[in-house]
C-alpha cells in the first residue's frame, strides 16, 4: 500500500525515512550524534554500512521505537554468500533489527539466477527473522534486470529492495516505478536511495509515486522541508 502523505503531520512523516550514515572518517562521536537526530526526527531506523557501530547504535537507541540498521557487504556486494551470511549472523548477534544487505551486480549481468536466488535465502536465513533489505544499484542494471533482481527478492522472502547504496549514481523515476510495479500487491516493499538533488522535492515524488521508504544522509533536512513542500503542492493537503 502506498505511503498516504495526506494522512501524514510533519512528526509522523520521519517514519518514512531510515536515518543513514555513510563516510569513511565517522567517529563515535558522530555516530551517537546521528542517532539523536534520528530520534529527534522519529525516524523508522539509523542505519550504517556495515556493523561496526551496532553496539553503539543499539546502545543509543535504546528505548525508542527506532530500528537498529547495519549494512551487509556494503557497498560492492561482492563477496561470497558464506561471508555474506556470516557478516548476517554476526550483525544480528550484536544488536541489529533491519540488514541492507547488497546483491552480486555482476551476476545478474551474467544472468546467474539460481546463484543470486540461493544467495537471497541464504541471507534470509541467516537474518534470523530479523527485517531484511536487498541492494540492488539500479544504476548499473537495464528495466529487465530490475525487474528480475525484485522478483528474486520477493521469491525468497526478502522485505525490501533498496534501488541503491547511496555510493553511486541514485535512481530514476523510471527505474523506481519497475520497482514499484513489480512488486505491487506482494509482501515486498520499494526503499529509494541515493535520492538526487533537489533532494525534499525528489524523496517525496518518489513517495507520491509507490515507494514505501527513504534512505538517506539528508533525512532531516528532507523533513525539514515537509512543510514547505505541503504550501506548494508537492506533498498533499492535510486530511486527518
């Protein structure tokens, strides 16, 4: 079901954004800051590219609504289904509650399907139960290959597809709209990143247009400027 921005105040509409950090150089410091951002904003989850920070992130989380994120073979996705559910397992141990984990591009491009399909469930089940993403960098795939990549995804039980990791070119429209359409009426939900300047603008049409979640580094300056984007008709009138 499509996120209802009509039904959505400024404080409610945080839940439509994972809260994400990305550089090389964060520190503790930085980290524990984002996460009080996050909260501040009452953002869905503060996610990290990999699980280094978890205890951190858990530990100032503690007590929110907040989802816990770490990042799994982030950001190339090209290392071994074993490292990969193995990374899986030990996020989850530490702390994690949502993993955005990222598909091999390489073989999809080689058309090895049954290697990203058993790949897929064994993330699934290293996940534990806990909530899974699947990064599959639309930039480098044709309409087709997202379109595979989402059906995959939905046949192993995965909760989400992520169009990007944020480290390269972001989404289209275009590429976003075979996410949503193929994924319409299934168990499996559409998350943009890697949303392009004029970022407020971009992230909401990407709402209007099916997507169920946002993941960025600009989640408070994009809730910033919900109010605004409401004056002038990008987001919809207030209706309660």
């Amino acid at each position: 079901m499509a996120v209802d921005l009509s039904k959505m105040t400024k404080k409610e509409v945080g839940k439509c954004f994972d809260y994400a950090l990305l550089p090389k150089t964060l520190t503790e410091a930085e980290i524990r800051e984002g996460c009080r951002e996050a909260i501040k904003y009452n953002c869905k989850a503060f996610c990290f590219s990999s699980s280094y920070w978890t205890p951190v992130v858990k530990e100032e989380l503690e007590g929110t609504d907040l989802l816990i994120g770490a990042g799994i073979s982030f950001p190339f996705g090209q290392q071994t289904s074993a490292v990969k559910a193995f990374e899986t397992e030990e996020a989850v141990k530490m702390g994690a509650t949502v993993l955005d984990n990222c598909m091999n591009v390489g073989n999809m491009k080689e058309k090895k399907y049954d290697a990203i399909k058993q790949e897929f469930k064994d993330y699934v089940a290293a996940a534990q139960g806990v909530l899974t993403k699947m990064i599959i960098e639309t930039c480098f795939l044709t309409d087709d290959e997202i379109r595979i990549a989402c059906e995959l995804a939905n046949e192993t039980g995965i909760d989400y597809v992520k169009s990007s990791t944020g480290q390269f070119e972001g989404p289209t429209m275009d590429q976003v709209m075979v996410m949503i359409d193929t994924l319409k009426g299934t168990d499996t939900k559409v998350k943009v990143s890697g949303v392009k300047f004029p970022r407020p603008q971009n992230a909401y049409a990407f709402l209007r247009a099916g997507a169920d979640l946002i993941g960025t580094r600009a989640a408070a300056d994009i809730i910033d400027h919900f109010d605004m984007m409401r004056e002038i008709g990008i987001v919809p009138e207030y209706e309660g």
